[in-house]
C-alpha cells in the first residue's frame, strides 16, 4: 500500500470531527480497491513481456574452444513478427493435346493459343523443332496452303517440316529467298554470282530453272495453285506452272506494267504509282487484266526523282490487305471497299523487310522479332515472338522454344 493509501486508511479508522458519512467512506474504499486491480493487471503484462523477450532472444553458449563464433542455441528461435508478402499461388494448368502426347504448360505460355482457341477452332495441331534434325537452328520463311513450311539454317539450308511436326529435314538446298512450296515441288530463288534464277525440284528429283529471264532475289515469291510468281530484276512479273521449264512474263508479248505486290491464284496484283496510278488485279492463266482500282489508301502517287515508298501487301481469297505508313488495312476482294483499318504495325527490326501473309481468314504482319496477328473478322490482334505465317487454314506461329501448327477455321 503506498503512502496516500495509509493515509486513507488512517482518517477513516479514526476520522477528524468525528463519523465519515458512509457514502464517502465506500467511495474512497471502490477507488483504492479498482487502483489495487490495475496495478495488478499492469505487473502481470510486464511479467509477460518480460517472458516474451526471454523466449525471443535465445542463448548462445560458447563452446569449450572458447571460439567466439562458435555458439549454441539453447531455445526455440521466435517466428518473425514483421510481415511477408503472401506466397505466390501457382498458375492454374492447361492441359494442351498435340499429335505425339500432352503437354501442360502454365496458362502464360498458352494465352496466344487460348486467345486462337476463343477466336476459331483449333485443330490437327502439331509442334515443329526450332532445330533441324541435324542440329541447326531453324526459322521458317512460308507457309503452303497443304501445310509445308520451309525455313533456312543460319548457314542458309534449307529445310523442310509440315503437319506430321517434328524436326525440321534438309533438303540438300542453298539459298536465302523465294521460298515456296506446293504439293508436287519445292521452289526457291538460287544466286549465281550477281545473277540469280528460280529453282523449282519436282517430286521425282528434277530440277528446272523456271524464272524466264532471272529472277530478282529481293523480289517476293508466291506459290498458289500450282503456279509460281515472281519478279525479273527488271522488276516485270513472271509466272510458271510448276517445274516443267521457264514460265513466261505476265502479259505475254505486251508485258503489263506494274510491281508485283501479292498473288492469290489466279490472281496478281500489280500496282503503277507513276503514270497509271492504279492497282491492277491480272488473271496470269489469262494474261490478262480483271480489274483495275485505285491505289491503296496510304500507298502514295510516284513522282520522278524521289524514292519508292515501302509497303507491303497479300492476298486470299477473301480479302487483300495491306500495310503503307505503318497501318494495316484490307478491302473485301468480291465487293472492294471499303477500306477497313487494324491499326498500326511496330516498325521491321534493322536490316529486315516485313512481310504480310494471308489465309482464309487470318493475317500475320513479320517485323524480325515481332509478329503481330490480326483478325479481320473481329478486328483483334495479338502480338507473338518471330515468326507467324497464314496460308489457307493453315496457321504457324511460335510457342515457348518450338513452333506450332494448326488448322484454323
């Protein structure tokens, strides 16, 4: 009891002027009962805390080798009371079916494929290598309507994978353009010092050259219905129908003037920005023209003396599209307009020409490093890594460390 206690106590056992009155008396006793509760409870939570630090620091015994770094620990070691982020749950799996087995993969790797998946049905899905047989490092360059796709090594082979999947096989071919492919040749643009020519090997083994005079190897090359289209380094089209010899310039003993921008058979589309100025659609088993429209929207007159404008186009038979300052856009080929807008395309890598590629409904923009997927139909777009290429139903693009596949309808 501290001194203002035994003071209390004294008045009351023997009160000045006599008697205290008894509601007094029981207030002064509650207050120094209720101050007698809280020291108590307030001593208590001391001892505790006093228990808590004991526990939490624990003691370190020297060993008899008197070494100061070496300790013992003699009590539990207190769990940390700051606080920790939550641990990160794991990506909920996807289980994908392939030809050759399942694969399950987190939902990251699979979202461009989930995004195909709620676009179109995906089907005959396949994984390519992204290394030939051999070894060598494989990207592929086309895409044919049955499925074939033909890429080069870093050393310029050039190999050959399609809709069984697998590695890659060479082909025992150099070369560094004019890829393409159909089901009865292989087709590809063949340097021979400064000159170059369009190589295409028959089912049987036969090799033919079937560029009429040369073919220009900066020039695109499309293979559609059997038929082979490029360009000559005087920048005339030509066409050949398969490996049976060298084809013939477009438009016969009038060659029709014109860039060759993109083939969907029977049909080349040619423009003329300088005198013309228009895009012209070439029936090639007619050799003859089937339409004429103005030039593309973005794709600009030409005026002597300045430099030709880049830009790129292809074709199906729905639609032809197109990119000229950095915008891809597309006409419907049965009724021709208008245009429609996709949206702007990332600028090509250094030292790479972007291409655009088709199918029945899809189109891919390649930039190097970057591919970009568009649909026409629901005007979404998706952004891959490398390579992705769409002919017919046919759609290739890149997953994780290996190539994919598929149907796409």
């Amino acid at each position: 009891m501290d001194d203002l206690e035994r003071r209390l106590g004294a008045l009351l056992s023997d009160p000045p002027g006599g008697e205290v009155p008894p509601e007094l008396a029981g207030r002064i006793r509650r207050a120094v009962a209720a101050r007698r509760r809280s020291r108590r409870a307030i001593g208590l939570a001391a001892a505790a805390c006093a228990a808590a630090v004991v526990v939490a620091v624990p003691l370190a015994v020297r060993t008899g080798n008197a070494d100061p770094a070496t300790t013992a620990n003699l009590s539990p070691t207190a769990a940390p009371t700051e606080a920790r982020p939550r641990p990160s749950m794991p990506a909920p799996a996807v289980t994908v079916t392939v030809t050759g087995g399942t694969i399950i993969a987190g939902s990251a790797s699979v979202r461009f494929e989930e995004m195909l998946r709620g676009l179109m049905t995906v089907s005959d899905l396949v994984e390519i290598d992204a290394r030939t047989a051999s070894g060598e490092p494989f990207v592929p360059a086309t895409l044919g309507r049955d499925g074939t796709v033909l890429g080069t090594t870093p050393g310029g082979q050039v190999a050959e994978a399609g809709p069984d999947g697998g590695a890659p096989k060479e082909l025992g071919i150099s070369a560094r353009s004019g890829l393409g492919s159909d089901a009865a040749f292989r087709t590809w643009t063949q340097r021979d010092g400064s000159a170059a020519g369009q190589r295409c090997r028959a089912a049987d083994g036969t090799t033919h050259t079937v560029s009429p005079q040369g073919a220009d190897p900066g020039a695109p090359v499309w293979v559609d219905g059997g038929v082979i289209v490029g360009s000559d380094v005087m920048r005339r089209p030509w066409m050949a129908k398969g490996c049976s010899g060298p084809g013939t310039v477009v438009g016969g003993a009038g060659p029709l003037t014109g860039d060759a921008v993109a083939f969907s058979y029977p049909y080349l589309f040619t423009t003329e920005p300088a005198n013309d100025k228009v895009l012209r659609v070439i029936d090639v088993e007619r050799g003859s023209v089937a339409a004429e429209h103005p030039l593309p929207e973005g794709v600009l007159p030409h005026s002597m003396g300045e430099p030709d404008q880049k830009w790129y186009a292809a074709a199906s038979g729905q639609r032809f599209a197109w990119v000229a300052g950095n915008m891809l856009r597309w006409v419907p080929r049965d009724t021709w307009g208008p245009a429609s807008t996709l949206g702007s395309v990332p600028p090509p890598d250094k030292g790479v020409t972007p291409w655009l590629t088709a199918g029945n409904r899809l189109i891919t923009y390649n930039a190097g490093g970057t591919s970009i997927l568009f649909d026409p139909v629901t005007g979404q777009r998706r952004k891959n890594p490398e390579v992705m290429l769409a002919a017919g139903d046919w759609l290739l693009w890149k997953h994780d460390d290996r190539y994919r596949l598929a149907r796409v309808r």
